[in-house]
C-alpha cells in the first residue's frame, strides 16, 4: 500500500512538472505572475474595501442629516398655520362666517386659525369720517 501512495505522489509531481504548475516544472510556470497578479488584486480589494467603508460612514452621516432636517421641516410645517380657499364675508361689518355657522370679528378669526396677531389704528379717510373736527379737508 506504501508503494502505491509513492505512486500516487510521484504521478502528482510528473503531473505538475508537465503542466507547469511546481518550482521545477519542465514548461515555463505562470506562478510567479499570478501570484503578483493575485497579490495586486488583494492589495486593491483591501483598497476597496477601505473606500466603501469609508463612503458607508460619509452616506450613513449624511442620511443621519437629512433624518433631522426632515423631523425639523415636519416640525415647522406642523406649526405652519395658512388659510386657504373662500372665506364667506359680510359686505358690511366684514365679520367671518366660521365652519359652525357662526359670525366673528375678522381679528377673532383670523387670530384663531393662523398666527398673526392684530394691532390697531385708523387709517386717514376713517379718521375724517369719525373724527372731522379733528381733521379737516383739503
């Protein structure tokens, strides 16, 4: 049994040395440039994995950023209070009509459903017409 695995062994090495694959081939071995290729290629993989790692982090950093800007744009936009569409009016006293039915001061209404605040005053023509004694026409 020891004769045939010697066999075996030798078969093994003949079989090298033809297709060129040992140290001491008959043929002219490949070895020594696949090798360096294979190296060359391990060096870029290494290489490549160090750059997806590093763009991993840079795009894991960056969606982290647009994570918070968007909870900060979802936060103003929940405080963003807009009136939109028709607005039923009286051509009189200018009192709002609300979705209950209801009539309220322009102020009131408008205050309640965006976030302007009112000042007042008078502009001139009203303050003619409430006030002529104090201004007097030109």
């Amino acid at each position: 049994m020891k004769e045939d695995k010697d066999y075996t062994e030798d078969m093994d090495s003949v079989r090298e040395k033809l297709l060129g694959l040992g140290r001491h081939s008959f043929r002219k071995s490949y070895y020594p440039e696949l090798q360096k290729h294979i190296e060359e290629l391990e060096k870029a993989q290494k290489e490549l994995t160090k750059y997806k790692d590093r763009l991993e982090e840079l795009v894991e950093a960056r969606t982290n950023e647009l994570k918070k800007t968007n909870e900060q744009l979802q936060q103003a936009l929940s405080e963003i209070k807009t009136l939109s569409g028709l607005l039923p009016i009286c051509a009189s006293c200018k009192k709002i009509r609300d979705d209950n039915g209801y009539w309220n001061q322009i102020e009131s209404y408008i205050a309640k459903h965006t976030d302007a605040e009112f000042t007042h005053g008078i502009c001139p023509e009203c303050a003619k017409k409430l006030y002529p004694d104090y201004f007097t026409c030109k």
